[in-house]
C-alpha cells in the first residue's frame, strides 16, 4: 500500500488530470447522472491521497480548503428563495400581464416572452425561468393556433443570453465571481450591457427567421389580449411576503460595495426568512440536491488537480502559447469556453478554468488577468446556445416539446444554435477588445 501511495505521490498530476478528464468524458456521455461521477471522482480523488482527508497543522491540502462554500450556500439559498417565490404564481402573474400587453400580435408576443425570459433568467436560474415560461408559451400558441417551436427556440437562447447578465444568472458566473472576488454590480457593470445588445440582436435575428410563422387571425389575437390573469398568483400574502424578500437580496446584492456583506450571505439570510413562514421540510426537499453535490464532488476533484500542481501547469502552458499577450489569451479563452460550452458541461469546464485565471493573476497581476475572467464568463455561459445538451434548460425545453408534440431535433437546434453563439461570441470579442485590451 505504501509502494501505491509513493508512486501517486510521485505522479500526482498525472493521477488528478487523469481523474478529471475520465469524469468529463463520462459527465459528456450522459449515460450516468453527473453528481454520481462527481461524487465517484471525489472519492477516488481522496482515496489516492490526491489530497488529505484529515487536517493537520500546516498542511493546505485539507479536501474541505478546496470546496467553494460561498457558492454551494449561494446556490443552495437561491434555489430556496425562487422555489418558495414560484409557489406564489407571482412569475406566471407577471408573464401574463407581459403578454396581454401585446394585444397577440404573433411577433410582439415572441418578443416579449422572449425579453420576460432574459430578464428573468439574470436573476433566477435559467431551468426555474423555463419552466415558468413554457406553459404560458404552450398556452398562447394554442390560443394563435400556431406552432410554438420558434417561441421555444427563442426563450432557450434568451434565457442563456440573460443568465450571462449577473452574478446569480448562470452557475459559472457564481463560480467566477467567488473566485475573482467579483460583486453582483461587477457583473452588472462589465456585463449587463453587452448582453442587453447580444439578447437585441439574437432576437431581432429570430424574428427575421421566423417571420412567416409569426401570423394569426385578428379573432385569434384577441383570445390572448383577453386571457384571464385573475387567479394567476394562488397565495397573494406569500406573493408579497417572497416578493419583498427577493427585492430586498437583489438590493442586498448591489449594495455590497457599501455594506460588504456577502452576496450568499445576503441570499442566506433572504432564505431563511421565507423559510420562518414555511414547512422546511417541503422546502428543502425541493432544493436540486444533485446539482449541490455534483458541485462539491467537482471541487475536491478539481483541488486534486490544484493541489498537485496541475492547474499551474495549465496557466503556464496557456501563457506559453500566447507569449504573455493579454489579447491572444483573452481572445483564447473566450473562444474555446464558447466553443467547449456547447459541447461539455459548463460547470465542470468553468471550475477548471477559474483555479487556472486566478494563478494566472498571482503570475501576472491583476490588471492582466481582469479581461480574462470576464472572457470566461461570456464564453461559457453563452457557449450554452450551442447545441441542445449545452445547458440544462435547453433539455427541458427539447423535453417539454417533444411530450407537447413538436419535437425539436439535435440538428435543427444546432442550425440555430451555431449562428446564435457565433454572433454572441464575435459581440463579445468586439466589447472584450474595446472594453479591455485598447490602452
């Protein structure tokens, strides 16, 4: 046994690289669920004492050290916020109200459900956003008598495109700003804007492709303008209650700054309140649990990795390539998250990444690093647009088409999959460039 352990001791990266490439390989097949082979990989990880799992005075290998608890416990109260605010019915109230406005006009409704879901999505999760939106979607297409797939298609990419928005739209961004030390205005500052232009054109480009399917008769578009909103939100006191909350963390979040109090702290304490009114019981076992724990077995996997040395040979590598130009290495990791998000979890690939830019910065200094994080960010969480497993609400919504009758094939997804995020990330090297790399 101690002949093993000597001879992982001497080949660590080795093993931790190993490890970490087998689980994206099988985190990509899809055939196992990915906290299984998170968790599998974790355990392996601690087993071959890639690091320790007891802790000693002056060791930094401890398995705990690598296991980002700012983000576990911000997902973890979010998920509990939204949950809670979604059993209200306030979410379907106000999507409602969007679409009456639009008198059922086939593109203004397209339009506006598409906007409602960016939006959304910058400060809910982009599954809780779909799933609120689809049955509304599902609901006025019948009610027009037209096919839904070009509301559907538009909502998947909206909700990506808005998700890059915030600290709390998208995971990786959660991932990124524990990492970088970013606020929610941060994001809301470097970000926001350049979203806001990516999600208009997105859009203006959706209905030009989708133009001759956006038509319906008069009689019909008055159904929708008259849709009964009144028994949308089911519980009016728990609307106001989850309301109040959800406004009161989101002005937590942007005056962080001022009161230096931490974002999942913030979103925390916001849980815990609603949770005061509730049954915890119910409430928790809501929470997706799987996604926590595929977190935390993706940490200790990826602290093998940091641990042995291996994310320090990735940064130097990386700097190698690009001969320590900021530009090509901006333009680098933009493109390859753009790319690798379509195609490979986001999650696992921004965990990788982050370690990696963060010993960048100890290497380079912070003005160096500060364009690449946020080339991670919009690659990866735009990356998403590219084909139908890129992001799990593009699952959802494939699945829900599909039970709902309109099937929406791999290919199909990817014909406007790939032009979606090929404008997203050509946007996004322009803002990079100007934004960050122009002295």
């Amino acid at each position: 046994m101690e002949s093993i352990h000597a001879f992982i001791s001497n080949n660590a990266i080795s093993a931790s690289a190993i490890i970490l490439l087998v689980a994206y390989i099988f985190i990509a097949w899809e055939k196992i669920p990915k906290v299984v082979i998170a968790l599998l990989g974790a355990s392996l990880t601690l087993l071959l004492g890639l690091l320790e799992t007891e802790k000693t005075a002056g060791s930094n290998g401890y398995f705990s050290s690598f296991i980002d608890f700012n983000v576990i416990f911000l997902l973890v109260s979010m998920m509990i916020i939204v949950h809670i605010a979604s059993k209200s019915g306030m979410f379907t109230y106000l999507a409602n109200e969007i679409l009456k406005k639009t008198k059922g006009r086939p593109k203004l409704v397209l339009c506006s459900l598409a906007v409602f879901t960016a939006v959304a999505s910058a400060f809910l999760d982009n599954v809780t956003t779909v799933i609120l939106v689809l049955p509304i979607t599902f609901s006025a297409c019948k009610l027009l008598d037209i096919s839904p797939i070009p509301f559907l298609i538009s909502e998947v990419f909206c909700s990506n495109i808005g998700g890059t928005a915030t600290l709390i739209g998208d995971p990786p961004n959660i991932i990124i700003g524990s990492a970088a030390n970013f606020s929610f205005m941060d994001f809301v500052r470097e970000l926001t804007g350049v979203v806001v232009v990516i999600m208009l054109v997105v859009v203006a480009l959706l209905m030009l492709i989708y133009r001759k399917d956006l038509k319906s008769s008069q009689e019909k578009m008055e159904l929708v303008s008259q849709i009964d909103n009144s028994h949308s939100i089911t519980d009016k006191s728990l609307a106001l209650r989850a309301g109040i909350v959800l406004f009161l963390v989101i002005i937590g979040f942007i005056t962080h700054d001022v009161t230096h109090i931490p974002t999942f702290l913030m979103a925390m304490i916001g849980a815990s309140v609603l949770l005061v009114f509730e049954k915890p019981a119910e409430i928790l076992v809501e929470v997706e649990w799987n996604t926590i724990f595929f977190f935390v077995g993706l940490f200790i996997i990826i602290g093998g990795l940091e641990h042995s040395g291996g994310i320090a040979l990735m940064a130097k590598w990386l700097l190698n390539v690009t001969q320590g130009s900021q530009s090509a290495t901006s333009m680098i990791i933009l493109w390859a998250s753009g790319i690798l998000s379509g195609i490979i979890d986001n999650i696992p690939y921004t965990a990788t990444m982050a370690p990696m830019i963060a010993t960048i910065e100890q290497t380079m200094g912070h003005a160096y690093a500060h364009p690449l994080w946020w080339s991670l960010a919009l690659g990866a969480c735009l990356g998403g647009n590219m084909t139908i497993i890129g992001a799990a609400a593009n699952v959802i919504v494939s699945e829900n088409a599909h039970k709902a009758g309109y099937p929406i094939s791999f290919m199909y997804f990817l014909k406007y999959g790939i032009i979606v995020t090929m404008i997203s990330l050509l946007i996004s090297a322009g803002y990079i460039y100007l934004r960050f790399l122009v002295h």
